[in-house]
C-alpha cells in the first residue's frame, strides 16, 4: 500500500475547501470500527486517568501536611489539570494515541495529516468533557458522519482512525 500523504493546509484558501488527508471510500479499512473501539478505548482512559486522580489527591494530601495545609488549595485543579494534561501528554506525544486507543489500534491525527499537537489534544479533551456533561446526543454523530467523527473531533479539527499501513 502508499503510504498516508500528509497535506498541510494551503494559505489564502478557506478551511471548508481544504482537501482531506483521509477519505472514508479510498481507505475504508481506516474507519472500521472505529465508534466500537473508541468506546472501548474511553473505558480503558477513564480508568487510568480515575488512578491518576486518586494518585494526585494522595500526593496532595502529603504535601498539604508538609505544607500545613497550604497545599490543599490545589484540589479544585487536580481534575482539569489531570484529565487535560493526561489527553495533552498522550495525542500529543509522539504516539499520537491515549493507552486506551493504542490497546484498541486507533491514532489521532488532524484532518489534513499531521499529527496532533499537545494544545490540540488538550482542547479536544476540553470539548469532549464539555458536550459529554452539557449535551450527550452529540457524541451520536458519528453514527452518521463518514468519518466516524463526533462533533468535538469536527471543532478540533481531528480525526480518530486505525493504526494501519503508513498511518
């Protein structure tokens, strides 16, 4: 098979007429399964990332004795900062995938390519936790979308695929 081409975006043309580095009838094999094992692969995250919050409240708890309770202040940003930082250090680092898509044979890459990059990643996780807690439907999206994409996949500009070939 050839190799994935990576096409960066080109200047002065608009975003909606950018071509796709990813197309669901040439590479039908990228897509497949991809809704099954991206909950899967969520399953797995959530776990891992639940462990390093309850590692984190304990190394807090440490250091708010040692600290006499000062740094107890940093509770209210355990979450957001494990749960980002977790997506960020993952999608990405240089395997582009958590350990949950990486069990499951998925990648992040952006739409046109490239690989996805921490601020990225970090934003993604953002939006994935934002339509998850306001809105639920939309992660049915990509029951209809030929990309398998859900709708904060389509706003961070990312597409999740099967580790396949030159991807």
């Amino acid at each position: 098979m050839t190799e994935q081409q990576t096409l960066p975006p080109r200047p002065g043309v608009d975003f909606a007429s950018q071509p796709h580095a990813y197309d669901p009838v040439a590479r039908p094999e990228l897509f497949d399964g991809v809704i099954g094992k991206r909950l899967i692969a969520f399953l797995v995250d959530a776990i891992i990332v639940v462990l390093l919050w309850a590692l984190a409240i304990v190394v807090v708890g440490v250091l708010g004795i040692v600290t006499l309770g000062l740094a107890w202040l940093l509770y209210g940003v355990i979450f957001p900062v494990v749960g980002l930082g977790y997506n960020a250090l993952t999608i990405g680092g240089p395997k582009s995938a958590t350990n949950g898509q990486r069990m499951m044979g998925l990648v992040m890459r952006t739409w046109y390519g490239g690989k996805v990059t921490p601020l990225v990643a970090a934003f993604h996780a953002l939006l994935f936790w934002f339509s998850l807690v306001i809105f639920c439907p939309v992660l049915l999206w990509p029951l209809f979308d030929s990309r398998k994409r859900c709708l904060h996949d389509i706003l961070a500009g990312v597409v999740v695929i099967n580790r396949v070939g030159g991807v």
